[in-house]
C-alpha cells in the first residue's frame, strides 16, 4: 500500500525525481531525464521513497552506480537489486595523504622506524541537511595489538576542507628500547599494520556524523618510502555490508558520454564534411545521412549533428532533402512522416533545442496549475477512488483540455522562427509529392506540432523542463471509450479551423511579447539588507523569470516584493563556495546591490545561469569583470580591494548574442559524432562492401541481408564519401592518441585525472 516515487541524486545532492506512483508494490515510473553533469561526481545513484502523508518521506532502497562503471551498463536496461539506506553508507569525497617511513636513532643508540602521516586535504565532502559540513580528521595506526589515534583540528563550513597536518607514530623499535608505548614489547610484523584515515562532521552538542574512511597499509612503504596520493572515500568495514533483507529491485536505463574534446583546428575536415551534406546529391551518399543510417538504432546520435547544423545554418536545407526522400517512399498521404526515420529524429530533436521557450509561453501556466491545483480528472470507472464524483472529474478534466486547446491555438504567433520554416518546407514538400489531396498539408505539420511536440509536452512536461516531477495523478489515458465525449468535442468545425491556422503558421518575430522562462522556484536568497544586529541572512524565497524581468516572492502565489529589470542586469556569474559556505550560489549584478542566489541544486544552478545570461547578454552597460566572492569585513574576499565600488578581479563569463546558434559547442558535438562512427566501424566497412558490390554487379540487385538494412542510391558516390570519413577518423583517432596522459599517481582506489582536456559529461534516464 505504499505510495512511492523515486529521485535521482549526483553523489548525494538530489536534481531529479519522478512523479508519486500511487499505492503499488510494482510501480512503472516510465519517466525519461537527460541533463549536463556541471560538476565532478562519484556516484549516480536513485533513492526509492516511501512517500509521507504527516511525516517526512523514508526511503525504502537505494541503487548507486560508480561513476567509473557507469559505461558497463550504458545503453541498456538493467535490474538493480535495492539496498538499504544506511547513513554510514552514504559516502563521498576524497583526501590526499602523504606518507613516509623514516629511520630514527633512539636514546640507546639502536635504529628504530617512525611513520610520518600528513593529511593534506580533502575534496567533495558530501552536504550534512543541505550546507557545508564541520570536517575533522582521526589518523591512526592500527595492527592486531593497538591502535594509536591523533585527530586534526575542526575545518568550519566546508567541503574542501584544507588541513595540512603531520602526525608521527612509532611503527618497530628495540626490545632494549624502554620508553613506555601503546603496543606490546614484542616487535609487530609490518605486513599487518595499516594506516586509517576516517572524516567526520562536528556536531558540537550531538553525536559526530561519520563521513568516510580509507585504509592504506603499511608495507606500500617498503618499496616506496614516501608515498602521496588521493584515496576515495569508503564506507565503513570498506562497505562490507551483513545480509539484508529483499528491498526489491529498480530497473533502469542509462546512457552516459564522456567526451574527450581536442582543439578545434582538429574536427575542422570532421565538421566541413558533414556540413556539405545538404548540398550531396542523392543526400543518401552526404556524411550527415550515411551516419544516420549506420547508427539508426541509436537515438542520441542524431542530436550531436542537429546541434552542428543547427550552429551554421544548414538544418533547414539538410531535414528538406532527407524528408523529400522519405515522401519519395511514403505510398499513403495519411501515413505522412508516421515512422522514426532520420527526417523525423532530426524534427524532434531540433524542436526540443529551440522549442522550449515557446512551451513555457504557451503550456508551462497551466500544467503548472494542473499540477498544484491537485484537481482530481479521473474519470476511468475502474480507478475511481471512494468519495470521488465522476461528474466533477469530468468538468475538471473538460475545463484543462480546452485551456489547453486555446492556448495552443493562439500560440502561433509565438512559435520560433526557425520551427516555421521548418514547417512551411514541409507543407510544400507534401503538397507537392501528393498534389491532389487537400488535406496533406496539414497532417504533414501535425505529425510534428501535436503528436511529436504539444503532447509529448502535455503528458511528460519534465522532457522539456517545463515541471521537475509531476503529482501522482497527471493525466488520463486518451484510449478508452469513456473519453469518447471528449473526442466528440474536437470534431466540431469551429475547432478544426482553429487547428488549421495553427498548422498554417508562419515567420514571426518571437520577442514582441513577455515570455515567461522560469515560473517560480524555491531557492534560497541573502537578504539585501541588515537586522538590528547587522546580521545578513538567507530566506526561502520563489523566483521567477521572464525575458522582461526577474522577480522574487515570499510566497508562491503573491505578490512580487522585488522586481528587476532584466535591462538593468550587469552580470550573471557563480559564486565562489567560500563565500557564504555554500554550495550552488550565484549572483545577479545589477544597478542596485547583487543579489545572491542559493539554487536548489547543481543542475538548477546551471540552469538559471544559463536562462539568465541567455536574457541580459545584449544589455547595455554589461561588465567585463566581476567579483567572485563577496564584500564583507570592509573588503572583497577575493581579491581584498577595500572599495565597494572597486572593478571586478576576473574576466566576465563570454557574453553571447542574441542567437541560438552560439549556445552549441562545435567541438564538442563534433567528438560526440567521432565516437559514434569509432564504436560502428564494422557497419562502414559493411557499407563499402556494400557499395562496391552494387557499383561491380550489373545484374538484378540481390543484396545480402546486411546490405539492405543501408540507404544507396549512388553506390560511387556513397564509397567515396565512406572513404573521406574513414581517412578523417584515422587522423582524429591518431590525434586522441598522441594527447593521452597516463602520468598522473593514484592510491588503491582513485578516480581518473586527465589533463589539458574538457570534459563533456551527460546522462538520460
């Protein structure tokens, strides 16, 4: 009888969950997340909770995946068994130790060895109830007959924290040797003493919080006699864990990229033959098509390329001459881009990139409305709860679908440019290769705009951020026969004209009008002025933002009691950690104070720089430079200039146009493209084959079944462009060996470092 739903946390900071499964022992969440990893991390891991009615939520299991293991099971579906949420489990961080044995010469004369153990800092502690931890260190020796322990001083509100402490034991000595010790006279064997480092967080009046441990022994030493490394974190006993008891299990589906991003001079002959696909004739023997046609199983191929000819303009000319193909194969008008062809991945793709403003302009008011209004629309006889009123359910769910319908048909005016052009190519294209069926031109759109596009946004609004998580009762299935009413009310003429003037859009400006980018989300905000005692505080606060102005509420549903001009924003920038302590802060500098911002996690931070940069980079009056830190003591932090008014210390982050296109890094979709054609290798030589064998054979086609699964038109044509990405693959692949870096030194259990490169990381469940 448990009401369920699960989250999804980086290390322990949660950025995602899914909507609340009612009452089910086997619940299908069904939900689908991808988003940029902004910052390192160690574990993915998803918590299943138990959601309270008068309490707060328990967690029932939990599934953490290293992220070194993360790519074992990329790609495909998985079953994880739960584990137990145990707080002495719940570990992350590192720390960097360095250790040496030297020899000391006692009162007596005879030769003994001393242990010297510095622990110098530790990274990436996790947050205790939400802010930075109060961390210590405890440094012992430990063998079969004692265990010595020194501790370092408390490091304040910090998860780096940086200790830089020395500690000396006593590891062999004489038996002549008299000084009093913690061990027995007989000398231990070295082979089982081991040094052991936990971290804690100081809880002053309550019990200390445990926060990982790791265990070095002491004979690495003897080949080495100074050691220094980072050790990850572990949990206590190394995570060995007695039996528990069945928690069920979770089944995902991750996909997770690393890219390893080269100088741009390198992808220059990757990227140039890909952008003159659109002007390949037959487009099936372009680079663009010949890399959607190997990789067709794969769905995340195709977003890298969209994004690079999204970047120079060469989308709209690319997806018409793959979907003139396409029509080229279509018999039927009413089956007009039905299938999950490349022209189609491209659509949607691109309409995720450059639609979500106009979602949040047209839909985002009243699914947010849907979702905390908690409205009851069930209708379904079967999954009536006791006391429920069909009748009511009904009007509610009435009263939704027609807000729905009105907004999304007056909101052509909305639609981006470059989704009109899009659409206009395919009306003509359609009208063209079925000249004599009137209604072509709209089920050609409609393909896309409602049944790729609205609904898609409608039933999983998290696909396009338009909500976090939704409530356990969304929306109705659309199937069954007590919705025929509802279908009955769309068929009416009055709301078929008003859907063809939404297929019929064309260019228009999108900025002539307020466009709501964020609706309100909590976070935590410093207060602008001072108390009595000249203490400045942080408070809950809901932010909003439109591409007119950023608003802050006491309350969800009030009244603004700030409002700033996005005009008046100077700069967007993060804020450094050491600031206030905390983690995920950002500020908005404008003519008045900054305002600094806690968000609600790393990925919402993201987020909000990215919305607010994207709204204020034409402004007149931006800064070039800006403080990191703040302005405290009579100085900055940063850089310690007295003057409140003194220019900022670093460079502003590159500010953008006012265009789509400058958002894409080039580069690194052009790594994303190398690495898909690396991993399908054996299908382009399937495909040369495949073409020298239709070029040599003048007889009737038959074509093993490998051959088949390719699109050639041109077999000379198609080998010749084979054979240019095979000689651009050769020379990227010889570039990413000549830079690999296997120098760096590691403890027993220690995440890769790679230098001089970007790292790109992002995942979908």
């Amino acid at each position: 009888d448990l009401c369920t739903f699960c989250t999804i946390s980086l290390d322990q900071e949660e950025v995602f969950r899914t909507k609340v499964f009612d009452k089910s022992g086997s619940p299908f969440y069904g939900e689908d997340f991808y988003f940029e990893i902004p910052r390192p991390f160690q574990f993915l891991s998803f918590y299943v909770y138990a959601k309270g009615v008068f309490q707060r939520d328990l967690p029932v299991g939990k599934v953490s995946i290293r992220k070194d293991d993360l790519c074992k099971y990329s790609g495909k579906e998985h079953w994880f068994s739960l584990q137990p949420v145990d707080p002495n489990s719940e570990v992350q961080g590192k720390v960097h130790l360095e250790m040496r044995l030297n020899e000391v010469i006692t009162e007596n004369g005879s030769i003994g060895q001393h242990l010297l153990v510095r622990i110098i800092e530790c990274k990436e502690l996790p947050l205790i109830s939400g802010q930075n931890c109060d961390p210590y260190a405890t440094v012992s020796l430990v063998g079969p007959a004692r265990s010595d322990q020194k501790k370092t001083k408390v490091k304040k509100k910090t998860s780096n924290p940086c200790f830089e402490e020395t500690f000396f034991f006593e590891v062999t000595r004489s038996s002549s040797y008299s000084k009093k010790s913690h061990f027995q006279v007989e000398e231990e064997d070295i082979e089982k003493l081991e040094i052991k480092v936990d971290l804690w967080n100081s809880e002053n009046l309550a019990q200390d919080v445990f926060l990982g441990e790791t265990r070095v022994p002491v004979k690495v030493l003897r080949n080495d006699l100074t050691h220094k490394a980072w050790y990850l974190l572990q949990p206590k006993g190394n995570g060995s864990k007695s039996k528990s008891d069945d928690l069920g299990s979770l089944r995902l589906k991750l996909t997770y990229i690393e890219d390893m991003v080269l100088p741009s001079a390198c992808y220059k002959p990757l990227c140039n033959l890909l952008l003159k696909s659109p002007d390949v004739k037959p487009i099936s023997a372009s680079a663009a098509h010949i890399l959607g046609d190997i990789c067709r199983e794969r769905y995340e191929v195709v977003l890298p390329m969209v994004r690079l000819l999204l970047y120079h303009n060469r989308f709209v000319p690319f997806v018409s001459a793959v979907a003139t193909l396409e029509l080229d194969n279509t018999q039927e008008a009413n089956t007009i881009f039905r299938g999950n062809s490349l022209a189609t991945r491209c659509i949607d793709d691109m309409m995720k990139i450059v639609g979500k403003s106009y979602l949040a302009v047209t839909l985002k008011p009243v699914i947010d409305e849907i979702c905390d209004s908690n409205k009851s629309c069930e209708i379904d006889p079967i999954k009536l709860k006791e006391g429920d009123n069909v009748e009511v359910n009904k009007e509610h769910l009435q009263g939704y679908v027609q807000k729905v319908f009105s907004l999304i048909t007056q909101s052509s005016s909305s639609c981006p440019p470059l989704m009109c052009d899009v659409f206009r190519s395919l009306r003509q294209l359609a009208c063209k290769r079925f000249p004599g069926d009137p209604h072509v031109q709209y089920s050609a759109v409609s393909s896309f705009v409602f049944l790729r596009f609205f609904a898609v946004a409608v039933l999983s609004p998290h696909s396009f951020q338009l909500r976090s998580h939704l409530p356990a009762s969304y929306i109705s299935s659309f199937k069954e026969t007590y919705m025929y009413d509802f279908f009955k009310s769309f068929q009416e003429e009055k709301c078929i004209e008003k859907v063809k003037k939404v297929h019929l859009i064309t260019k228009r400006v999108f900025d002539s009008h307020t466009s709501l980018l964020f609706s309100l989300r909590e976070v935590q905000k410093r207060a602008q002025g001072k108390k009595r005692l000249g203490k400045k505080n942080f408070k809950k606060r809901w932010l909003r933002v439109t591409n007119k102005e950023l608003t802050y509420h006491k309350h969800k549903g009030k009244e603004a009691i700030c409002i700033i001009n996005v005009k008046n924003i100077r700069a967007v920038e993060k804020l450094d950690e050491s600031s206030f302590n905390r983690k995920n802060m950002f500020q908005v500098v404008h003519s008045e104070k900054p305002l600094y911002v806690q968000a609600g996690n790393c990925v919402e931070a993201s987020e909000w720089l990215e919305i607010l940069g994207q709204v204020s980079r034409c402004n007149e009056g931006r800064l070039t430079t800006f403080h990191p830190s703040n302005y405290t003591g009579g100085a900055w932090q940063c850089c310690k200039s007295q003057s409140s008014s003194a220019p900022g210390c670093k460079p502003c982050t590159a500010t953008m146009l006012a265009n789509l296109q400058l958002d894409i890094d080039c580069d690194r979709e052009a790594e994303r493209l190398f690495s898909f054609l690396s991993s399908n290798d054996v299908k382009l030589h399937n495909m040369e084959d495949a073409c020298a064998s239709m070029a040599v054979y003048q007889g009737p086609q038959r074509e093993p079944e490998e051959y088949s699964k390719f699109t050639i038109q041109e077999p000379k044509e198609t080998f010749q462009t084979l054979k240019q990405l095979r000689n651009v693959m050769e020379e990227l692949q010889r570039q990413h060996d000549t830079r690999s870096d296997t120098t760096a030194q590691y403890g027993n259990s220690l995440y890769q470092t790679y230098l001089r490169y970007s790292f790109i990381n992002s995942l979908e469940h």
